[in-house]
C-alpha cells in the first residue's frame, strides 16, 4: 500500500482500552437497603452460579469512541498504551477489523492489558475492572488532526496529559473533545485544569460536571447554571448528559441552550450508554451538523446500544443514523431550548 491509499485521519481517539467479559447469571437475588434505597446484588458464599450467556467484547472509553466514529463515517486513529499480551492482542485486532487505524498504539514488552468482567442484571451492570499498572507513553509524532478525543486513563495519566497540552498548545487548530475518566476527576483539579482550558468540548454526566463546578447544592432545574459554570472552565460547547432524563447543552459562541429527551426503549444492558451517546455527538459535530442536530445523533445511537450486550455491537453505522433520526422524531424525541 503507497500512501496515496491511506485514508487521512479526521479524529484521534486518545485514552485506554480493555477486554470486557459479560455475563448474565441464572441465579440471583437483589437484597435492597430501603433507607438508602441502595440494591445490591447476592450471591451465595463458595457456590458455583452458572451463568446463562458469556460474551467477549472490547470496552474502554477511547476504544468505544473510535469504534463509534468509525462506523458514523470518521476516519479515526487511536493512541493507546496496552500490555504485549494475549488481551492487547485481541484489542488491536478487533480495532484493525472495525476500520480504525492502529498505528499509534504501542505495546509494552513484560506488561498486562486492561480487562473487566461485567455482570448484567436487570438491565444494569456491575463491573470488576482491572487497570492493569503502566506508564502511558505519548507517540514520537502525532498527525494535526481536525479533531481529538482524550479520554479516561488510569492513575498514572498526568505524564501523559501535560504533553498532552503541549502537543495541543503547539497545534491551536486542533479542537479537543474531553471526556475526563474517574481518575481525573477523584484528583486535584489543577492535574486537567490546563487541558480543560484547551477544550472546544466537554462531554460528563450531571454528577461529574457538578464536581468539575464546585456546584452547590442540587443542580436539578438549574441545568442552565450549570453549564455555565462548566463553560467558564475553558470549553466552548459543553455537554451534560442525565441518562433517563437526557442530555442538556451549551454552545458558548452562540449563546444557545439545548435539551434532547430520550427514546423510549427498554434496556436490556447499558455498558457504553455514555460513549455512544458521546461519539454519536462528536461524528455528527465533524460531519458539519449544528449542536442540536448532533444531541439527536447521541441519543439514538446510544438509545440503539442499550439493546445489546456490551458497549460496542449495537453502535449504529452512518447509513442507519437517519432510519433511526426518522424512529426518534416518530417517538416524540426532541431537541429543544432550554
């Protein structure tokens, strides 16, 4: 292959990737805390609970992402630090098979990979993760791309993230999308005060932007103040997603206000609800749709996710985004202001 073949690079997808294992048990009982209305899920001590499917997946926020982009239409390389492991092996593969470009994944010699086993019940997951321990390593030479995605990494992600801004500060028409993990946000905030600085987008749940804001109090039916106080952090264009209650938006520039409902579909697992919801934004944001036109490209392709097991096999491709534009707006689903 001579380089007139290669396709050019729209989207990098910066973050971590990982082997999910679902499995859906026979036999379980829910024992709820009605004080605290907390459920928990019980097993009897030293049994063996036969389960009754077992599915492989790759998971990972920025695995997610480029698999999500890549079939809505956007070329997309990925940066990835994995182990030279069986499971990193897979990862590349699977990643290789859905159209992303892998060259900018490395693969440390005598290391271990990210994996997770993820019990669906109900609807809902529980997850065991193991973040296996490593030193992300930033690539020689990266392309100037329209666009990158960063992501969550692991604990030891703030080497990586300075030259990070860097990188990004030396290339000022690069737009940045940030969607901060659990380790950025458990930190001191001044660890991703420069890379939320640097951010044309933001894309977090209600309770991780009401924890990047300080917000006091309830933020509910103050959605407007909150993103805000998300916008006067640094991005231009701020997203805040409510699972059943929807997502709400700001877009700086323009001054306007969304908020897009939900489809009315059952669950039947929702890993990866967030990160469809997000990528399906982020393609239609770099295809040229407006704000509210990329909410609705969120909502139904996370909507379509949650009706599959695991975070990837229900993300729609760019040919099946307008049947499903067409269900939601049939549905009722819209995006108004807010």
């Amino acid at each position: 292959m001579d380089n007139s073949d290669l396709k050019a690079t729209d989207l990098l997808s910066i973050g971590d990737a990982s082997i999910d294992t679902f499995m859906t048990p026979l036999e379980s009982e829910t024992v709820c805390r009605l004080d605290s209305k907390e459920c928990l899920i019980a097993f009897s001590y030293g049994d063996k609970i036969p389960v009754k499917n077992l599915e492989f997946s790759i998971g990972g926020n920025a695995a997610n992402n480029a698999v999500g982009v890549e079939r809505l239409g956007i070329n997309t390389s990925i940066v990835l630090t994995l182990g030279q492991d069986s499971v990193g092996e897979m990862i590349v593969s699977r990643l290789k098979a859905e159209g992303v470009d892998p060259t900018y994944i490395i693969q440390q010699p005598g290391t271990s990979s990210n994996y997770s086993t993820i019990i669906n019940y109900s609807g809902e997951r529980t997850i065991f993760v193991y973040h296996a321990p490593r030193s992300y390593e930033f690539p020689i030479k990266l392309p100037v791309t329209s666009w990158v995605y960063l992501t969550s990494m692991g604990e030891s992600f703030l080497p990586f993230y300075n030259h990070m801004t860097e990188w990004l500060k030396t290339n000022p028409t690069v737009k940045l999308a940030f969607n901060p993990g659990s380790w950025q946000l458990r930190g001191e905030y001044k660890n991703i005060e420069a890379i939320m600085t640097l951010s044309h987008l933001i894309n977090v749940n209600r309770e991780e932007a009401e924890k990047l804001t300080n917000f006091q109090g309830d933020s509910l039916g103050k959605e407007r103040d909150l993103l805000i106080a998300l916008n006067k952090l640094g991005p231009k264009v701020c997203i805040i997603t409510d699972g059943s209650g929807g997502a709400f938006a700001y877009d700086s520039i323009y001054g306007k206000f969304f908020r897009a409902g939900v489809l009315p579909v059952d669950a039947y697992e929702r890993t990866g609800a967030g990160d469809a919801f997000g990528s399906g934004c982020l393609s239609a944001l770099i295809h040229g749709k407006t704000l509210d036109e990329a909410l609705l490209w969120g909502t139904c392709n996370s909507a379509s996710v949650i009706g599959y097991t695991g975070s990837q096999k229900g993300l729609l491709k760019e040919s099946e985004m307008p049947t499903w534009i067409e269900r939601a707006k049939s549905s009722g689903v819209v995006v108004q202001n807010l």
